[in-house]
C-alpha cells in the first residue's frame, strides 16, 4: 500500500513509473510516530506489526475526499487537523500513520495510512 500511496500503481517500465509518479503529485502532509521515506516507513511499520503477532492483518487505509465545491478552501493544517480529528474518533491517534495527498484527480483527496 505505501508504495501505491508514493508512486502510484506499478507501471511496466521505468519512464511509465516516472510518468505515474509526475500524475500523483504526491505530498506527505503528516506523520505520527513515524517518518521517512517510503522504505523507512515500511520497515518502521514491519517492526511495530511485529510487536502484535496476534494482529492478523495490520494494515488499513482510507482516503479523504473533499467536495468539488471545497476546492482550494481548505489549507494545509486544516486538512491535518481533520485527519488528526478522525484519527483521535477511530482510536488511532497513538498510533503510526502517514498523510499523502495526491493530485491526480479532479477533486483534492488525501490517504491515511495507519
């Protein structure tokens, strides 16, 4: 999963990778116990797994569409208090995630990645 959130959908060649990567837009908003690259986030959130044998499936993923009609209303810490909000309802606000916004559509969306 953090690979789709930081380079998009696996591509057949090189130059189409780099030509997904360019669409995404990525932007990593916030971390929250964690941070690096994808490879380091990857291998921080392997280690925590780990300290949880009985989870069986440690990952989980949602995404955060705004409305057309909120297009370029919402600032940067406005989108990160939502996210901090929705982390602190859904009872992982102790925990890892990542915030990455994409841009390649038509609407502003951002993915969690607890």
């Amino acid at each position: 999963m953090l690979h789709y959130l930081f380079e998009g959908r696996r591509q057949e060649s090189k130059e189409l990778q780099m030509q997904e990567l360019e669409k995404k837009q990525v932007e990593v908003i916030a971390y929250n116990q964690c941070f690096g690259t994808r490879l380091e986030l990857v291998r921080e959130m392997i280690e925590v797994a780990k300290l949880n044998p009985d989870q069986s499936k440690p990952v989980f993923h949602f995404s955060l569409s705004f409305a057309h009609s909120d297009a370029g209303k919402l600032g940067l810490q406005d989108k990160i208090d939502m996210v901090e909000k929705l982390a602190e309802k859904f009872d992982f606000k102790d925990h890892q995630y990542v915030v990455v916004a994409h841009k390649d559509t038509d609407h502003e969306h951002l993915h969690v990645r607890p």
